[in-house]
C-alpha cells in the first residue's frame, strides 16, 4: 500500500516543506498532475469511532478529524492550499488573494499559510450591506486573519451577488499588477482543478489508515459537508479509482445539489477525470436557512453532539452535515442499517465564535459555589496560579 505523502514528513525538517509530487498510481492517468505540493498540514489526521446516539441498527460512524490539521490551518481547506500554494510559489508570486465570506474558514487558512511561505494575502469578505462601511471587528477567523496581517477588502452580499467572485478577484489583482505585485489569485474555498488533488490525496491517507489498522476493514460509505464543490470531488473521484469504493454523501451548505453536481462534474473534467459527477456522488442540500445561517434545532444538535461525544461541530460546514446525516437516518433508517461509514470533520470550529448570541441560550451548567460559613479562612492561604 502506497504511503501518504505525509509519511515523508515524519521529521521537524518535513514541515514546510516543498517536495515533488507523485500521485497514487491509481490516479497517475489524470492530468494535469500537480508537480510539486507544500507539507502545510499535520497530516494523517486521526481516525476514531464516533459513538453517536439513535444510530439505525448495527450502524457505525467513524470521524476523520481532518479539524485537526493544525490549530491555526486548521480543516480541508489546508489539503487545498498545499498544492495551489505550491503552484503560487512555483509562478513566483508575491502575494495570493483569495474572496469567501466574512468568517470564511478558507481565508483565514490562507492568509496564515501564505504568511508561512512569506506572501502577502488580500481577503475579499462578504458581508451585509449595513456593515460594509464599518470595522469588521475581531470575532472568530477575523481575529486570526488580522493578527497575521491579511489586507481586507469588503463587499456586500449583494455587490458580490451581482459581480461575482471572478470578477472581484481580477480587479483587486489587476490593481496590484498595476502596483507592481505578482498577484496569485485562489477562488472560493480553494475550489478548482488543483485543488481537488487535496482530497484525492486524502484518500490515499485513508487507505493507508485502512491498511495500517488492525482488522478495521473498510467504509460503505463517506460523509462530507459540500460548500464550494473541491472536497467532494477529490473524495468521490478518489474513493472511485482506489481500492476504498465507499459511497460518497456530501450535504450542501449553500447553493443546491444540482449547482454542486454541475460544478463539481467541472472539476472532475478539468482532470480528464472521464466520469460522470451523478454517477459517484450522492449531493443532499442541508443548506436550511441559508449560507452561515442556523436555526436554533441545528445549534442545539451541535450543542447536543459536544455533550455526548466530546466532539465539537462548526456551525456552518461539519454541524449541517452531520445534522443531516442524522435526519436522513431518522427518516430512513434502512438506507444506513449496517453500515459503515466515515463522517469527515472539516474544521471551521472559529465560526462558532460567531454564533455565540444563539448559543448562549442553550448553555447551563453553571453557578456559584455554596460555600459554608463555617469552612476555615485565613488571608493568603490560597495562592493564585
């Protein structure tokens, strides 16, 4: 069994790194083939059982916590910016932008690493029209992305709903060509051709973990939250060329599955992938109220999942999917009866941060200690770590 890229790395010296790139032999027909990729993650990410409730009979849900892939980098979007960061470099850019929403996991993942590669990074945020002309503020991947000194441009939700991210993209990098800057511009959740190279890479870790365990045999299926289309084209295209053939489920955030299977089926052409996007992919939408916007049963399912499994959920990515992961199973419990399937945790716990005016209701467990006044006291008897 072919080892992950990773495994290369297992040294101080292989992180950060540049290495060439060789792709499983499974996947060594699709074309282009990236031909050098940055170690930017810590990687394999851990794989466990996730001891969920109500599951349908003698189903089992593992967790890849590829939300483990670094605090900071932390998430898919890490697998992505390995390859285009590489290829960044490789053009000899100066800086990279990159456009996503206002708590955008992507972003923030971007501006960290273009700054360990010594890039400047320009952000280009969504926001709504009542905050645009204001401070953004600090909250969750903001407070990360300005610490680190991303440069941030803000538009509203209806001025990129009626642009659109290419065009915003290539005005801000023509403004830094004509500034004398080597622009290198990442779309929207790192989504393209090259990108999705981070998730067939995934699956060659997968398969490695498969290999390297101790009777755990395979998956019937994988389930992935679907926001800009990369992920769930690495992983479907991947599960289908490898020996892992696991059923791929992605629940859309945004947009609709038939937005997703289209853009997907894109970048799986943009690969001569020769495949049809319907044919390995299962797309349900989870979007319910909208992009980054919960109602309070998807809060308190999150809340609820934290208290019992120990596993904290995004509320915009992994918390929508598992939702609807566990809905669907509620509602159709012999499509999952027996089954096997891997739930991939794709980061994105800084959202939370945003969220924190409906969470605080749903939060308890707490008071003041009842302390007696006949417990002894004496001045300086407790010492103030």
């Amino acid at each position: 069994m072919e080892a992950p890229i990773a495994q290369s790395g297992k040294s101080f010296e292989g992180f950060l790194v540049k290495k060439p790139y060789q792709p499983p032999s499974w996947a060594s027909h699709l074309n282009p083939i990236p031909s050098h990729v940055f170690s930017l993650g810590h990687l394999p990410t851990p794989i466990h059982k996730w001891n969920l409730p109500n599951l349908p009979k003698n189903t089992q849900v593992w967790l890849k916590r590829d939300d483990l892939s670094g605090m900071q980098l932390s998430g898919n979007k890490v697998r992505k910016l390995e390859f285009l960061l590489a290829d960044a470099v490789a053009q000899g850019a100066d800086c990279v932008i990159t456009i996503g929403g206002i708590q955008s996991n992507h972003c923030r993942a971007t501006a960290v690493a273009a700054k360990y590669l010594n890039l400047d990074c320009y952000l280009i945020l969504r926001t709504s029209k009542v905050l645009v002309d204001r401070d953004p503020g600090l909250t969750g991947n903001l407070l990360v992305e300005r610490m680190v000194g991303a440069h941030i441009d803000l538009v509203s939700k209806e001025e990129y709903a009626e642009i659109g991210s290419v065009a915003l993209t290539d005005m801000l990098k023509e403004k830094l060509m004509n500034e004398g800057r080597k622009p290198y511009v990442i779309p929207v959740g790192g989504s393209n051709s090259l990108g999705t190279w981070g998730y067939i890479e995934a699956v060659r870790e997968i398969e490695w973990q498969l290999q390297t365990a101790n009777g755990n045999g395979g998956f019937d299926d994988i389930v992935v939250a679907c926001g800009s289309g990369a992920s769930i084209a690495g992983l479907a295209i991947g599960s289908w060329l490898s020996t892992l053939k696991a059923k791929v489920h992605a629940f859309s955030v945004c947009d609709d599955p038939d937005y997703f299977y289209q853009f997907v089926q894109g970048l799986l052409d943009g690969l001569e992938g020769g495949v049809c996007s319907h044919d390995i992919a299962d797309i349900q939408n989870a979007k319910g109220l909208g992009y980054a916007m919960n109602t309070s049963e998807e809060l308190n399912f999150v809340k609820q999942i934290a208290e019992i499994t120990g596993v904290v959920l995004d509320p915009v990515y992994s918390g929508k999917a598992a939702y609807g992961m566990m809905k669907d199973m509620a509602e159709s419990p012999e499509k999952w009866e027996g089954r096997k399937i891997l739930f991939i945790h794709t980061g994105g716990l800084l959202g939370l941060f945003d969220k924190t005016d409906q969470l605080m209701p749903l939060m308890g467990n707490w008071r003041k200690m009842d302390i007696q006044e006949s417990i002894p006291r004496k001045d300086g008897i407790g010492k103030m770590f």
